[in-house]
C-alpha cells in the first residue's frame, strides 16, 4: 500500500500542506515526478483526503468549546451523525462506544450560541439526552502527527 517514501511525503504534508511539490521533494530526497505521482496515487487511494490550514478559532471569537455526549433512540444514531455533521459549530462527530452512542466537538462565540445549540438538538425526536461538558484550556490541538 504505502512505503517510505510515502510515509516521508504525509509526514511533510502533516508539517506544512502548502509547500510546493518542489519542496517536498527536497525535503524527501526524492525528484518532483516521484512526488506528484506518489501524491495523486494517495488522493485517488483516499490516503490524502484534502489539504487545509489549522486555524485558531479562539482568535476569531469561538471561546466556548465543548464535547457533547448524545443519547440516540435505538437505531438513529447514524441518522442524528448525519444531521450534525452538517452543523457549522460542529468540528467533528465520532460513533463511540460506551454509554454514549454519538460525542461531538463543537465550538461556540458565547454560552447563549451554545444553549440555543442544545435546546435545538434536544428538540429532535431522536436524541434522547445529551451531557455537555465544557472545556476548559485545550493542550494540544492540531491536525494527527502520526509518526510512520
């Protein structure tokens, strides 16, 4: 599937997605041909899904973040995933196991975009409960760092 030399090319990409092919080849130690060609062969595979930059939300006014554990009537779990998934506050929704059936991470400019959040989704006949836990400083948040 993948070799070194592509895992050398994901761990550039992870570091900076907006380096020319030049550069990464550089970085690499391979020419830019083998780059461009191991490239696309990994989007056409679904290995490299987009190219996007890190932003710090905070410094745009979103400092409320939060993960929300939901409740699902049975079978609707993949049915409510897919309508938060299409909620511009919502950065990401995992199908977890436990206690929950859904956990998302969603971010908020104050509590009342927040509490206006969770009394609408409370309102769908599909989700039965929801805990919100708030969260208080963030560590680390960045794109996956895997080390190949």
């Amino acid at each position: 599937m993948i070799d070194k030399t592509d895992k050398k090319i994901l761990v550039v990409l992870q570091q900076d997605s907006r380096l020319s092919f030049r550069h990464i080849a550089k970085r690499v130690g391979v020419s830019v041909v083998t780059v461009i060609n191991r490239m696309e062969r990994m989007r056409k595979d679904g290995i490299i899904k987009k190219y996007s930059a890190m932003i710090d939300h905070e410094k745009l006014g979103y400092d409320v973040p939060v993960i929300i554990e939901i409740n699902t009537r049975q079978g609707k779990a993949a049915h409510v995933m897919d309508i938060l998934k299409k909620e511009p506050n919502v950065f990401a929704v995992y199908d977890v196991t436990g206690n929950v059936e859904v956990e998302i991470l969603a971010k908020f400019k104050n509590r009342t975009g927040l509490n206006n959040f969770i009394k609408r989704i409370q309102s769908y006949p599909e989700i039965l409960r929801t805990r919100t836990r708030l969260i208080l400083n963030i560590i680390k948040e960045e794109a996956c760092g895997i080390k190949f």
